[in-house]
C-alpha cells in the first residue's frame, strides 16, 4: 500500500478512429481514519514511454478531495499544467499521471473519468481491480530507500514527509 503519494500513470485511448473527449476526473472517497503505523519505503519512478503526460494532484486529506492540473515532467524537460477537457482517439492516446498524496490519513479511494463521444457519454471508474486504492499519511514514519550497491533497504536519514 502507498505511503504518502500513489502514483497513477493512466494511459486512455479511444476504440475507435472517433474521438472522445475526456471531461474531468473526479476523486471518490470510501473510507477515510488514521495514517497506518508502518515504515514507508520509496520506489524508483522508472522509466516513461514516449506520450507527454498532463499532471493531477489530489490531497487525499481534504474533507472533499479534488484533481488539480499541475505542472510535470517527461525526463527532465518540465511539462506546463494543462487542465481537461482532452480529446483521445484510437491512434491519438493520453496519459494522465495523477499524484495522490495523504499525510494524516489512511483513504480509501478511487477515481471517476467523464467522457462523451458523438451522442454518447459515460463514467468510467478507475480503481484497483474492482477494489479501491488506499493510501496512508507518512508523516513521522520511518523512510526506507533500496540501495542499489548493498542490493538492501537503508534508512533515508534526509527524506522528510510533511
């Protein structure tokens, strides 16, 4: 389970050479109680593939969390906020990279995506696996880092988590 800030890359793409329009993106809260009491270890972010991303931030502490557009980035060049709606086709893609980030809480959540193509128009919910993310508040927590020469976990003695 995240600590801290979950991560969502969401690559969408039509069926279709008709395109859709994505609307909003919207946070659904199921439970919401206090940050679990377990350490928190940081993955590596990986590599990205070759779609520039828009960038969401979601505080999942808020009594009513909402996406906010932010800036991001594709390697090291800084990707400028860019704010819905989006058009997506079969051969024209998007990736909505969504960080989802909790402090005192543990939520259980999932995300809601508006579209509309022609005269239809739906929602489509984005979770895990049928389940909801969860994500816990890693304020005060010990922070792990993998250490790549010892091939072991290590104490991140400079991370700090707000």
């Amino acid at each position: 389970m995240p600590a801290g800030t979950m991560k969502l890359e969401l690559a969408v793409q039509g069926v279709s050479s008709d395109t859709v329009v994505l609307h909003s993106l919207h946070v659904r809260t199921m439970s919401k109680a206090a940050s679990l009491p377990w350490s928190a270890y940081s993955m590596a972010s990986g590599c990205g593939g070759g779609l520039v991303p828009a960038s969401f931030d979601v505080n999942l502490d808020a009594d009513r969390p909402l996406v906010h557009a932010k800036a991001g980035a594709e390697g090291d060049t800084v990707v400028p906020a860019v704010d819905f709606p989006f058009k997506v086709s079969k051969t024209d893609p998007q990736v909505l990279t969504v960080y989802a980030h909790a402090m005192s809480s543990n939520v259980s959540w999932y995300l809601e995506l508006d579209w509309s193509s022609g005269d239809r128009s739906g929602t489509v919910r984005i979770d895990d696996h049928g389940r909801p993310f969860q994500t816990s508040g890693a304020k005060g927590r010990p922070i792990y880092d993998y250490d790549i020469g010892s091939s072991s976990w290590q104490l991140d003695t400079t991370a700090t988590v707000n």
